[in-house]
C-alpha cells in the first residue's frame, strides 16, 4: 500500500498488488474507489458526496502521479 498524497483531510492509496482498471483508494470519512482515467466512482461507502467530488478533482490535478504510480506496481 502506498499513500501517494494527502490533500483536504482525504488519504489517496494505490495498493500494490491490486487489479485493473487503474485507481485510487480515497479514504477520510468513509472510502471510495477512483477510476483514475475516467474519474468514475467504483465503489463509495460511508464517504459523502462532497468528499468524493472532492477527491475527484485532486485525482485529475494529479491524474499523471496517480498513473505513474500505478504504472510503477502494475506495470
């Protein structure tokens, strides 16, 4: 598990052994799954809809981290 950024009391971890499509683990007050190249929300539990589109935006401001990230584990 690596913990790529921390921005507006939001966690965004990419697990290293984890599968396709490429995203993000957001965790704050509850969690959800980020697509990293489409922003879809794969899976949301407990977090409001504020966070995550919150953390939506942090992901396509830093959308080329997240996937050289991802790429780095997953090739």
């Amino acid at each position: 598990m690596v913990t790529v950024l921390r921005q507006h009391g939001l966690r965004f971890v990419i697990y290293t052994a984890d599968h396709e499509p490429p995203h993000v683990h957001v965790y704050g007050d509850g969690e959800a799954r980020i697509d990293i190249e489409t922003l879809k929300v794969l899976t949301q539990g407990g977090m409001s809809d504020r966070d995550v589109r919150r953390a939506a935006e942090v992901i396509a401001a830093n959308r080329q981290l997240f996937l050289e990230t991802w790429r780095k584990y997953h090739g």
